[in-house]
C-alpha cells in the first residue's frame, strides 16, 4: 500500500482552481514489464474566480496502468473518475 500528497495549480483565462488529493495506491504487478495500481481516495479542489467560485470535496478513483520498455523507462494509462456528492459534478 502507498499513500500519496497532490497538489495541482490550474490557471486558466476564467478561472483558477487549486486540487489536493490524498490518494492510497496499492500496486499489482502483473508480469516483469506490466503494472497495474488501483488509486483511490478524497480530493479537496478551491477555485478562486469565475462562476463556479467556492470549495468541493470529492471522491476520486484512478487506474493506473503502467508499461516498462525498459527498466527505468517506460508509458502508462491512468483513466480516472471523480464525483463531488454536494453539486453533483
């Protein structure tokens, strides 16, 4: 199991949004050059101007899928979903 700290800064022209995001991560290696991890965890993201100003806390879930070419290089995929309970998004 990994614990994990994120924080990610979006400026954009209309607004700007700070995410935090605490997934636990746990790995599972499927074979020598493939690795799968599920992430899950609360997200916490502040947007500071524009229309949808305010607060969210939210639930995120993530799969990661990674692929080594090499050992110390290599791709991944990571699909993810997220969902804040209080405005529906």
């Amino acid at each position: 199991m990994e614990l994990e700290l994120g924080v990610t800064g979006l400026p954009m022209s209309v607004q700007m949004e700070l995410s935090r995001d605490f997934p636990c991560k746990k790995p599972y290696r499927l074979s020598d050059t493939t690795e799968f991890m599920l992430d899950a965890g609360p997200s916490l993201c502040r947007t500071f101007t524009g229309y949808e100003r305010g607060t969210t806390l939210s639930a995120e879930a993530v799969l990661d899928f990674m692929f080594w070419g090499r050992k110390d290089i290599g791709s991944y995929l990571k699909p993810g979903w997220s969902t804040a309970p209080n405005n529906g998004q």
